[in-house]
C-alpha cells in the first residue's frame, strides 16, 4: 500500500512543470488551421515541430494551389524557430537502414530472452545514456531512443500483466525531454509498421513523464488520437483506481481528453462499452460537469452515474457497483481519489438545491397550525425539482444497488431534502413519492428522534395537502393513494408488497430487508394511519373520473382493492358497494388493469364472510336496479348510440360482474349451505334484459383495448350461456361484419333509413293481396346494421306465421331468414322467444299460450310443437332448427346449474335417512345420473321428432316423393344404364321442400352426433323406420360412428334391434367401404348364421324376410365375402326346405336350382330380365312362410349373380 501510495504522488507531481499542448493548439493541427499556427507562442509552436517540419518537407499528396500558400505560411513560421535544424537532420537519416537494424535487434533480444546484452543498433555506450544521447550526431540519437524504446515495448509485452516503472534516463532529464520528444515523433511517424503509435502509447506509461510523451505523440498525429484511446482502455484494467497501473492510465487518457475536449464524452462512452477504467470515466464526467455546470438542470454527472446504475446492462452495472464497493474499502480516502470527488461533486449539487439548511431541531419550533404557505418550512423552488427527483434516485441506486454507506453529512443532507416541500406541480407529486418511497427503502436515514420527528411532521404534511395537490397539480395519482396503500399493507402485514411497491414507484430492484420496515409500520399503524382510519378515508375518496389504463400510478381503486384483499370494509361495517358502482360507471378505454382484480375480490367478499365467528360480515352486491340503470339505453331502445349514457366498457364490466357473481355462487353453493347462508341470485327476469350477445359483439371489435376482459366474458359465456357461443353464430357474425357490411353503407339509401316498422307491420298486412311492398321493405331493410334493425324485430316476428299461407314468394322467405339471422347476432334469446310463440299453431277457439324464456330452456321441444307448415318451408325450418340447438345447449347449462343450486337442500334428511358413513355421496351421484339420463332423453327425443319430420306425408307419397331419394339419386348415376333418364327423376326428386328440410335436419343431426356420439347411440338402440335408413347414412357425415357400436346392437336379445342393425351395417358398408366395415359385416354374416340354427319357423320368417336383401348390398361393397353369404343363403333355403318336406315335395325343385346356381352361376346371369324372378312371383302359390323365404332366397342369390357378372 505505501508503494501505490508513492507512486500516485509522484503521477500528480512528474507532469506538473511540463507545458502540455493546449486544446487551441491541438484543434488547429487537427484542422491544419495556418493562420492558428501562427498565432501559437514559441513554447507552444515548439511542441508541435516534428509534424510540421514533416509536413513542409515531404512531398505533399495535396496539389492545389490553397495548400501552396499553407505551406508556405509554415516554412515562413519554422524559418525562425532554430530547433528546426535538428528536426531537419534527423528526418535525412536512412530510416530502411534502421528499421532493418531493430529488427535484427529484436530477434537478437528474442533468442537471449529479452537480456539486455549486446545490441545491434547501438554499439557498447561509453558514458551514461543522457551523455551520449547529448554527444551524439542525429543518426546515433535515433538509435539511442529506438533502442530504449524497443526494450520498453518487449518488458511490456513479456509482463503478463504485471504493472512495472522502468526508469530510463533518457526520458526523465528535463534538459533533453523535447529533443527525446523529438526523435520519438520522428520515429513513429518513419517506423508505423516498427512501431505501431498503440504499442508505443502502452510503453509510454511505463516511463516517468510518459503521459507528457504522448500527448506530444498524439498531438503530432492528431488524426490517430481515437485509435490511441480505445488502445489504452481496452488495454486497461476493469477497476482502475485499485492499482499503479490502472491509475497511470486514467491520468494519461484524462491529459488526452484535455487536449481534446471535443472527444471526452466519446472516449468515456469507449470506458462504458468496455468496462474498464471506471475511474476515468467518472473523472471525465467531473471535468465536463466543472465546464458546463448548469445551476437548474439535471447536471452530467447525475445523468451518467443513474444511466450506469438504472440501465438495461446488467454487466455495465454489476462492474459500477464493484467501483463504488473496492472505493469504499479503502481505509482512508483522500481528495485524490475519484470517488470522493464524485461524491463531494454530489453533495455540493444536493446542498444547492436545498431551499434552506435548517437544523432538525427546528421541527419542535414549527407552529403546526399555521398555513401552508406561510409555514416555518421553505420549499422547493419549481425549477429545482426535477432535479432534486434525479438526486433522490441516483442516491437511491447508489446505496440500493452499488452499497454506497453515506456519511453522516451526505445522510443529514438527503434527508433535509427528503421532507423539503415542494410546489404543487405534477414534478412536485413525483418528487413526495419518491422522497416517501426512499423513506421506506432506507430508514437508517433517520437515525435520532428528532430527524424522526422531522419525518412524521412530513407525513403529516402530505396527508393534509394531498388533496390540495391533486386539485392544483391535475394529477389523478397522486401520493395520497400510496400513503393509503403502504398504510393498509403494514395493517395487513404484507411487507412484501411494500418492497415491490418501493421499488415500482423508485424504478429499481433493490434489496429492502423486512426487518428494516419494523420502525415505520409502528409510526404508520399506530401513530398515522390506524386500520379505521384508513377504511373511513378510503370511502371518502372520491372515484377517479374516466379510469383507464392511461392513468398510470397509485389510485384510489389500488387502495380499495387492498382493503377488500384484507376484509377491512366487514370487519369494520362500512359498505363499499356505492364506491365500487360509482368507480365502474366512471371507466373508459383503454381498460386499466386493477379493474377486474377489484370485481373478483368484491364478489369473494360479498359471498364469503370475513370470519367464521361472524357469518354476516359480508359486503353487499349491487342491486338489479343499479344493474339495469347502467344498460338504460341499449334494452328495448330505438337508438342504441344516442340513448347510451354510461360507456361500452362500464356496460361491459358490469356484465362481468353478473356473470362472475353467479358463477362464484354456484361455485361456493356447498360451502354457503355448510354455513348456513343463502346469497341472493340475480332474477332470470334481469339476465333476460341484459343485451349480452349485443355487448359481446361490441367487446370484440375493441379486444385490444379492453385487455382480458373479452376472454373472459367469453370464458363465462361457455360456460354458463353455451346457447349464446354456437359456432354457426360466430362464422355469421363474421360475414355480417367484413367487408360486405361496407358495402351495405355504400347502398344504404334515404328510403331504406325511412322505413319504419308501422310501415313494415301494413305491408305484411297486404301480403295476401300484394307482396310487392314487403318484398321491398325486406330488401331495404337487409341494407341496416343489426343494431338499426332491432326495431323491426317484433313484427317480423310476429308475422311470420302469415309467410306459412301459399303463394308466398320464395324469396320473402329468405330474405325473412336472412334478417333473421342478422338480429339473432345482437339479441338472439329475446328473438328466440318471440319467434316460438309467432309459429305456434293457430288452433281455433283455442287460446295460444305465450311462451318465456324459462319455460323453453326447461323444455326446449316446445320449439318443435310449431305449426306442421314450417316442416316443409325449407328458411323458417333453418330458423327453428337454429332455435331448437340453442335450447337444448341452454337446457343442459340450466340444469347443471339447477343441480347445483339445489345440492344440498335435501342432503341433511338423505345422510340420516342412510345412517352411513362413507355413503354421503350416494345421492348426488343419483341426482347427476338423473340430469344425464332427462338430457339424453330430451336430445333422442329431439332427434326421432326430426327424423319422423323427414317422413314424407300421405300427399307426398302419392306425389312420388320417398325418404330414400337422396340415396337413389345418388346411386342412380351410377347404376343406371340410361343416365339422362335417371337425372331427370333425380331433379324431380330433388327441386322440393321436403329435400331442402331433410338436408337441414341432417345438418344438425351431424352437429348433435359429432358433440355428443352418445346421443347416436342411444337414437340408434332406440331404432327408427328402416325407410329412413338411406337418408341418415347418406345425408349424415358422421354415421361412420355407428360402426363402433353394431357389433353391440347385433347382440341385443330384441329380434327387431338385430335387424336393424343388419340394414344399418348394410347402407354403411356401401357408404363406407373399410376394413372396419368389412369385419362388421363379416362378422353380421356369422350372425345371421348362428340365428338361423335357433330362431323358431314365425321367428326365422320375420328376420330373414328383411334381412335378406342387405346380404345383396354386403357383396357389392365387399366381394370376397361372396362365398360365406352364398353359402349362408344355400343353407337358408336348406333349412326351409327340411321344415317343409313333410307337407310337400314342391321346394325341391327350388333347392335343386339353387344349388344349379351357386355351381354354374354364369347359366343364370340373364335371368334378372324375367319379371317372375324379379318380382319374386314364381312358385309362389304357397303363402307357406318358408316357401316365401325360399323364393326371397331365391331372388336375393340372383341379384348378388347379376350384380357380379354385370362387374358392380
């Protein structure tokens, strides 16, 4: 220590008597400024010879005639300087003669290992190295200074690192210092490949003086002062001031940087983006303060310590740290130090800008009840407090994040300028939170009782002018809010909270031990803030006007959000419900983000009590009034955009609460009955009149602003409205709302705006007559939003039922389907209701009943029960269709809830009805297998009303129409040997309603099957006419399921269920022909087999009868299964034929041809084209039932045959 000690003097004191080159002098070279040159003095003028010779001597690369003149400017001002001759004589050397000398020179050194033995550039020196470097000629005095100069450069690079003073006589004598200095310049400039100007400059700071030698080098080759810098700091060590070394570089850069003050802000961006020599870039920050020191801005040195501190890089900050750190583990530092400076610097900046140095004491003296603006206590004056703010949060990181310990002077000054008061301005309300904040972060501040009852005085202050400030300064956050909010988490104990909350409002992460927070938490909970003090307060506080998330900082909804955290509203009975009402009705977008936290907590403290003990210390919900207040303009309005008086995002809140508080009830029933408390829901009369679709539709075009609340609106409409997320719903919407709603507006004529539902309501009146009129209200009307036709939604509706009459135009219809679907995407339930009592039955002397929105979701087949006319009008069964999938989704969502609500009313009278531990659950499993089993039930039922709908009636039979038509026509192209024919009866099949609705209704079926493949099981175990079988599996994508469970209805013990299930598997199998199928039916086959050796004669009859055809369909999708079914019928008609022999020999005949057939099929290839054998009327005088079944053999094995040789 005492040598680093020595050798920091001697660095103050070598370069003090020496004259360095001034930044005038070093710009004017820089430039090549001649006519500044001459203004230089000869002291000056002498420094920077060696270039300036150079540069009138050597041949120029400029040849204008301005550089002409310039030379001839310096030649006339080196003409009367006499150095100038030596200067001359030592650039006539040989310089290739040289370096060739010291590289031999340095091989030399390089094979004795860098010895100092003979050398090849000077010979054996007779007298010490001054006296020869005075006594010899110029050649000589080159090789003397390169010589020395070379085994400068090899020590530095043999030292690994190691720091070294190499004392050379040559550069320390002050007689030959600027004749040394010349020959160095001389040489570098001669040598650069020798002598590169960074390894030279690296030299030089092992040497006494080295720093003056190359700010001459330097300033004689101006152009290479950046390279020369980087060289030094990237050469340099990571802490500077902890070594000779370090501290030689820092003092060498910082003449440099005097030199060329222009540069010193770029070589200290070089020490940062190296991260070395720390010292120096603070000592050049210091010099730059000293000459640009402004007394109201935000001083440099400020900027660059916080920009160290407080930036993105963690290594810049981590290495700054270790700076302050090593500074301070010195044991005695001096005004040398550059660390102490930083902070004299710093303290001096802090005491400017207090408004006056009073002592502690004075707080005894201060009248408390004087006013504010004649207080004992100066403030701030404005312009100083942005400035102040700095210096709090440079303080705060340098004690927080680099461990800077302040003195007792520094500790007595912050915290004078911590509880100064400063103007009501928006920096003023900055400045308070962050003094407060730097309070709770280092409390070691205040360290007597009088700095403490300083600081309580202050708080005290705050509390009484916080509205005051926020009034004045227009600042909605203000540090009222975070006095509260620090308040409420020392009653609650979360000092946790506290922490990150200082460390938020300051900007920096920062270790904050909780232990340290004990003080304040007793002066807050006890003196300041009491917990009834700090509930009373927070309802007082008024709602922040138009709250969103613009409005950064601590509000009041941070503190009412703590306090319902804590329970604090209950446990000391005072209602929040007014404030929280009040808070969300005063929002706007973009959507801040405490705002849902804040209905979660509050419908947790409404639902669940503060304490056991006290089960009615709970909050109160908003009322319905209150609820229906904040939509008063969109339920039942004309105009929805005039009539809205509160915002989309207040309207929107409060729907996420509606629909939170009911989930929460539901969610917690249990545990409310085990507490003997009943919430009250909200009426389903309310839900009703809430236009839910309608603000979820407005939610979505604003997702970016409203943050999370759209996923989670949408989050608890699926769960809880599932009739209101149907898929079909959202690809409309998307169709109403892109570009063809654009297109509408382009359209949009006076005629269509002027239509009003009056209008609307005589031109249905008149359809009888004339449909002229509606069809042009209809089509104006498909021009509006869904929001403008909202008023049109009742006598649409209500007319409906007259569209059902004939002679109804087709497109009236579609276009009342199309307006329809429109409104259904902005209030489908209130629609839903309307249209099932318009399409009610007109029964005469019989009154219709009006249908409610409960009712249908109880009963959702009440849509079903509609006039028998919307059956075959193909766009009003599309709507009923539509109606029927919402209820029942909406059925299952009201009776999951249904069940919860009722849980455990009746489990106390069941558990002692059981008597046994271990069986509570027994009863609602029974209830939830009850639920499911009514649901299956109520969708099955759902489906065969459908199925039975696609029936066609007695008149469309007699028309021709059949159920099987889709699956004819489309096999009709393909088996057909007449194709024009067979496409004229397939569009005559086609072009009518009853296609258009069984297309509808497999539609849905799809949809039913597909969400719940049960649902396709259960319809199918039930069974349904067998002539609707080519309809389902064709018209129906997802009937391939129904190979899952086959093999499962072919074992049941009804004869009726096995058949079916063999024509089912029969219309599959053409359908899907897969392996899959191909096992089924195999397997079918087997069956059919096994049957026929234990049905009884009337048994046997009645399935083979029916069956036996699908045997035909199985060999046209699966060939290889030719031989079992042949053999399967051969012993078929065998059986018969052994039942039959004792009455008469008639079968034989029957049973000889087919066993003719099955060995020589070929034969009987052409017999399909008698009509007998088609018709299946040969040989059929006997009604014997096992001679029909033969001849049905019969027929069946001639078809297979036919189909086979034909090559189907």
């Amino acid at each position: 220590m005492k040598v680093l000690g020595a050798g920091s003097t001697v660095i103050m004191t070598e370069c003090t008597s020496l004259q360095f080159v001034s930044p005038f002098a070093f710009e004017a070279m820089q430039k090549v400024d001649v006519v500044r040159l001459a203004s230089l003095s000869d002291p000056e003028l002498r420094l920077l010879l060696p270039c300036l010779v150079r540069m009138a001597l050597c041949a120029p690369a400029d040849q204008s005639q301005s550089w002409a003149q310039d030379k001839k400017l310096i030649l006339r001002l080196l003409s009367g300087v006499e150095a100038v001759n030596s200067i001359v004589a030592l650039l006539s050397v040989d310089f290739h003669a040289l370096e060739q000398d010291a590289s031999k020179e340095q091989q030399l050194r390089h094979k004795l290992g860098g010895g100092t033995g003979e050398s090849v550039l000077v010979s054996q020196l007779q007298h010490g190295l001054t006296l020869e470097f005075e006594h010899s000629d110029s050649p000589r005095r080159l090789r003397l200074v390169l010589s020395e100069l070379l085994a400068i450069m090899n020590k530095v690079s043999e030292s690994s690192g190691e720091f070294f003073i190499k004392s050379s006589e040559l550069f320390e004598s002050p007689v030959y210092l600027e004749e040394a200095a010349d020959v160095l310049c001389i040489l570098q400039a001669e040598l650069p490949s020798l002598l590169p100007i960074v390894d030279v400059a690296e030299a030089l700071l092992h040497v006494r003086n080295g720093a003056w030698f190359l700010c001459l080098l330097v300033a004689n080759v101006p152009d290479s002062f950046n390279e020369v810098c980087r060289g030094l700091i990237k050469n340099g060590e990571r802490q500077d001031e902890e070594s000779l070394g370090g501290r030689r570089r820092t003092d060498a850069l910082r003449f440099l940087c005097k030199m060329n003050p222009s540069q010193a802000l770029k070589v200290r961006g070089m020490v940062v983006e190296e991260c070395h020599l720390p010292g120096l870039g603070v000592a050049l920050t210091l010099d730059h303060t000293k000459n640009e020191l402004s007394e109201d801005g935000v001083s440099d040195l400020v900027c660059f310590v916080s920009g160290l501190l407080l930036g993105t890089n963690a290594k810049v900050r981590t290495w700054f740290g270790t700076f302050i750190r090593n500074g301070q583990q010195r044991k005695r530092e001096t005004s040398s130090s550059v660390l102490w400076q930083m902070r004299r610097q710093l303290l001096l900046e802090l005491m400017g800008i207090l408004p006056t140095v009073r002592s502690t004491r004075a707080v005894e003296e201060a009248d408390v009840e004087m006013e504010p603006n004649v207080s004992v206590y100066s403030g701030l004056k404005e312009e100083h407090v942005v400035k102040a703010s700095a210096l709090l949060r440079l303080y705060c990181a340098l004690m927080g994040i680099a461990g800077l310990k302040p003195t007792e002077e520094e500790a007595e000054q912050l915290l004078q300028l911590m509880t100064s008061r400063p103007p009501a301005t928006p920096a003023g309300v900055r400045f308070v939170s962050l003094s407060f904040c730097m309070l709770l972060a280092f409390s070691t501040l205040v360290s007597t009782p009088e700095q403490e009852q300083l600081m309580v005085v202050w708080l005290s202050w705050m509390i009484k002018e916080e509205a005051y400030f926020e009034s004045t300064s227009g600042v909605s956050a203000s540090f009222g809010e975070m006095l509260l909010l620090v308040a409420m988490y020392f009653h609650s104990n979360q000092l946790s909270a506290i922490i990150d909350l200082v460390c938020s409002t300051l900007g920096m992460k920062i270790v904050i031990k909780p232990s340290s927070l004990s003080r304040m938490k007793t002066i807050f909970t006890q003196e300041i803030f009491t917990e009834q003090v700090v509930t009373a307060h927070a309802v007082r506080v008024p709602v922040t006007s138009n709250l969103s998330a613009n409005i950064t900082g601590f509000l009041p909804i941070h503190c009412i959000y703590q306090l319902l955290r804590s329970r604090s509203f209950t446990k000391h009975k005072v209602s929040i419900k007014d404030w929280i009402y009040r808070q969300l009705c005063e929002t706007s977008t973009p959507l801040h983000p405490q705002l849902l936290p804040l209905i979660d907590v509050y419908i947790n403290s409404i639902l669940t009590p503060a304490s056991k003990s006290n089960p009615e210390a709970t909050n109160q919900p908003v009322t319905e009034q209150e609820i229906l207040n904040i939509f008063q303009g969109v339920i039942g309005s004309d105009n929805i955009r005039l009539n809205q008086r509160f915002s989309i995002t207040a309207q929107l809140l409060v729907l996420y609460y509606v629909l939170s508080y009911e989930e929460a009830l539901l969610a917690n029933t249990k545990t409310l009955a085990a507490m003997q408390r009943k919430p009250k829901s909200y009426s389903s009369s309310l839900m009703d009149q809430i236009p839910i679709k309608f603000l979820i539709r407005q939610a979505q075009g604003l997702q970016q602003e409203l943050g999370g609340l759209h996923s989670a609106l949408l989050r608890l409409l699926a769960t809880n409205y599932p009739h209101l997320c149907i898929v079909d719903d959202w690809i409309c919407e998307e169709e109403i709302t892109g570009t063809d709603a654009l297109l509408r507006r382009m359209l949009l004529t006076n005629n269509a705006k002027n239509h009003s539902p009056e209008q609307l309501q005589e031109a249905f009146s008149a359809v009888p007559v004339s449909h002229t009129q509606v069809m042009q209200i209809l089509e104006h009307l498909t021009l509006l939003s869904a929001s403008e036709l909202i008023p049109y939604a009742e006598v649409l509706t209500s007319n409906m039922n007259q569209l059902l009459n004939s002679g109804v135009p087709r497109r009236i219809l579609q276009t009342v389907n199309k307006l329809w679907m429109v409104l259904n995407t902005v209030m489908p339930r209130r629609l839903w209701v309307m249209t099932v009592n318009a399409l009610q039955p007109s029964i005469k002397f019989v009154r219709q009943q009006k249908y409610t929105q409960n009712d249908l979701m109880i009963d959702p087949l009440i849509v079903l029960r509609c006039d028998q006319r919307v059956h075959r009008c193909p766009p009003l069964m599309d709507i009923t269709l539509h109606m029927l999938n919402g209820y029942l989704l909406a059925s299952k969502a009201y009776l999951s809830a249904h069940l919860k609500e009722t849980a455990e009313q009746d489990r106390p009278a069941q558990n002692n009805t059981l008597g046994l531990i271990g069986q509570t659950d027994g009863p609602e499993v029974t209830r939830e297998e009850l639920k499911n089993a009514l649901l299956a039930a109520q969708d099955s039922a759902a489906v065969q009303i459908l199925l039975e709908i696609c029936l066609p009636t007695e008149e469309e039979k007699a028309k021709g129409a059949h159920p099987d038509s889709l699956l004819r026509n489309v096999q009709s192209v393909i088996t057909t040997s007449t194709p024009n024919k067979g496409m004229e009866e397939g569009e005559d099949n086609l072009l009518c309603n009853l296609r258009e609705v069984q297309c509808l209704i497999c539609c849905l079926l799809h949809q039913m099957y597909i969400a719940d493949p049960n649902i396709a099981k259960l319809v199918h175990f039930q069974g349904y006419p067998c002539e609707l079988l080519p309809l389902t599996v064709a018209g129906i994508p997802s009937m391939h399921i129904c190979l899952d469970f086959i093999p499962e209805l072919i074992a049941q013990p009804e004869l009726e269920k096995q058949i079916f299930a063999i024509q089912l598997l029969s219309h599959l199998c053409i359908q899907y022909a897969l392996p899959k199928s191909l096992s089924v039916a195999r397997l079918a086959v087997n069956v059919m087999g096994t049957l026929l050796t234990v049905l009884t004669q009337a048994k046997r009859y009645a399935f083979f009868m029916p069956t036996l055809p699908s045997l035909v369909s199985f060999c046209r999708a699966f060939p290889p299964l030719y031989e079992d079914i042949m053999s399967l019928l051969i012993q078929i008609g065998q059986v018969c034929a052994s039942d039959v022999a004792t009455q008469t020999r008639d079968i034989d005949p029957i049973i000889t041809r087919l066993q003719q057939i099955k060995e020589k099929p070929s034969r009987w290839s052409g017999i399909c084209k008698d009509p007998s054998y088609k018709n299946g009327s040969r040989d059929i005088g006997s009604m014997d039932p096992d001679v029909q079944l033969c001849h049905c053999i019969e027929s069946t094995i001639i078809e297979i045959i036919n189909m086979s040789v034909s090559g189907i």
